[in-house]
C-alpha cells in the first residue's frame, strides 16, 4: 500500500509541476512569409503592402496585429460574415493569420484627409464627446483621441477610408455585421448623417 501511495504522490507531484510549466510561446511572426501571403492571396483587393486602395477596402498599414489576426479567423470561422474575405481566409492557417497581420502591422500607413467640411464638427463632437440624449459613447473612449484604436479589441481608425468606416457603421447598424456586439448597440442609435459625419472625421484624424 505504502509503494502504490508512494507512486501516486510522485504522479501528483508531477502533474503538478508540469501545470506550473509556462506555456510555450508562440513562434515570432514571419514577416516575410506575410508578405508573400499579401502578394499572392491580398494585392488584388488591399495592394501589396495594404495601402490606399480603393475606397471599398481598407487600409491595413499600421493596423494592430491583433486585430487583423482576429478578424481574419473571424472571417475563417463565418463569425464575421463576408462571401470573398471567408473564401480568402478559409485556406490560411492561424500561423499564416499571424505572419500576413504582423507584414500589415509593420508598415507606416499614410494620413488621410477629411474631405466634408460642412459636417466636421458634428464628427468631431461625436468622436470627442459622444451623443448624451441617445447614450451613444465618444468613440474616443475605444479607439482613442487621434484615432490609434487598442490592439485586439479596437482598430486603429486615423485615416481609414471614411467610405469603408461608413460602410462597417451601416452594417453594424443592420444586424449584417454582427462580430462587434457593442458596436452593433452603438451603431442603432446613430442616424445616417452622424455615421457619415464621424466616418469622415476619423479619415482625418492623425
């Protein structure tokens, strides 16, 4: 009795250590390997290195990793609903996620420039300070002052096409976005003029 206690203590035991062990972490993003999944599989729709392209599509230099990664398995998974983006998405792993994020992440993406200046100050005034009577939050409160957004959870929105900003704004709106649960409550109580108002601030911002 005294051996097989014995034995089972020493499982224990290392049962024990092995769950203290830190996880291994995970490989360092290939940047060049991301690059290559932006010539070969992106350039089409976001340029080869995600710049200024059309208007429709965003601008992925200088968004955070995190967020590319996660909205690319999104895509992946149908959580995030896109006919072309979940076929993109479908074949990639989540170490090529990570690498073609990484190749976005490390380019200086270029300013963008407002373009309504009629509406700039209710952009402003939503972007700062929100809309009180309706409980709409400034959008600087998750995707800060200049637009720089937070890794994983916010993306960087400073010079972002105001034509896709409003674009993922309706959708949000409609229900037809539904990967973002607080900015689909936040998008139902904005009206067209003041989405289009705050989408084109935020391509300004710096």
């Amino acid at each position: 009795m005294k051996t097989v206690a014995y034995l089972l203590s020493s499982l224990l035991l290392a049962a024990s250590a092995h769950a203290n062990e830190p996880a291994a972490a995970p490989a360092k993003p290939d940047l060049a390997k991301g690059g290559a999944i932006s010539s070969q599989v992106c350039a089409a729709c976001h340029t080869a290195d995600g710049s200024r392209g059309s208007p429709a599509n965003p601008i992925l230099q200088g968004q955070h990793p995190e967020y590319l990664a996660k909205q690319l398995a999104e895509f992946k998974s149908g959580k995030r609903k896109n006919a072309v983006m979940g076929g993109m998405a479908a074949p990639l792993s989540e170490e090529d996620m990570r690498n073609v994020a990484a190749f976005y992440a490390s380019k200086t993406a270029k300013p963008g420039f407002s373009k309504n200046k009629d509406t700039v100050t209710l952009g402003e005034k939503i972007w700062r300070g929100g809309i009180a009577e309706r409980n709409v939050p400034a959008c600087a409160g998750c995707h800060g002052p200049t637009g720089a957004g937070m890794p994983a959870q916010y993306p960087r929105l400073a010079g972002q096409h105001a034509d896709y900003v409003e674009a993922q704004m309706n959708a949000f709106r409609s229900g037809a976005r539904a990967n973002g649960p607080m900015m689909v409550t936040i998008a139902a109580k904005m009206n067209d003029k003041e989405i289009k108002a705050v989408s084109d601030y935020a391509a300004g911002l710096r």
